[in-house]
C-alpha cells in the first residue's frame, strides 16, 4: 500500500510535467531512467529517492521542495486546490490559456470572469 506522501509527490510530478507540456517519456529521458519508472512514481506505487527527487525537480524546473508544498495543510483548502489540479482538463486548460499571447489572455479573462459572473 502506497504512503500519502508518496501519492501526493507523484502527483506533484504529473501536475508540473503536464503543466510544462512534457511527456513521461521525456522526464525519464532527461532524468535517465525508463517512462515505466515515472509511471509508478506519480502513481505512488514507488518511492522517490531523494537524489532521484533532486534529478526529477531540476528537469521540471522545480526546486525539491515544491513536491511537498500543501503537504501538511489542515485547512481543506490545499485539498479542493490539488483536486481542481488533479484533473487533465484544469491542466491542460492553463497550459493553453499561457499560450495565447498577453493580450488577446487579458482579454479572454475578462471574457471568463463575466461569464463566470453570470452564472
């Protein structure tokens, strides 16, 4: 059975690996080790060692500890925020929204907030 910190850093990894648009098979590549291997890390079926965290946090641009941010949050919110995250539609959204050019983002913020408003 896999620990909660092992879950919750492997979904750390997956969320910063989406949200930079790269493949399993790119972090393994970068980090040198198989894409089977990440798999399991952002599962928490393995356990990241911490020289492996090191190699993992320098390919996503990342310092370590960010694997561990919300970790010991009490307040339910961290929660809701890693939920929203935790899905690929949230991810692949931002990635998008950062995308587009600044001024046509500004623009379609606006546009969001209105509707969201609306609503």
């Amino acid at each position: 059975m896999s620990h909660i910190v092992d879950i919750h850093v492997g979904q750390k990894i997956r969320h910063r690996r989406w949200l930079v648009g790269m493949t399993q098979q790119q972090l393994a590549d970068v980090v040198g080790i198989k894409f089977q291997q990440i798999q399991k890390y952002e599962t928490g079926a393995n356990r990241v060692s911490a020289s492996r965290l090191w190699d993992i946090s320098r390919a996503l641009d990342v310092k370590p500890s960010y694997f561990f941010e919300g970790l010991a949050e009490d307040d339910g919110v961290e929660a809701e925020t890693e939920s929203l995250f935790s899905k690929k539609e949230t991810l692949e959204l931002l990635r998008t929204y950062y995308a587009i050019p600044e001024s046509q983002r500004k623009r379609l913020f606006e546009l969001a907030r209105v509707l969201g408003q609306a609503a």
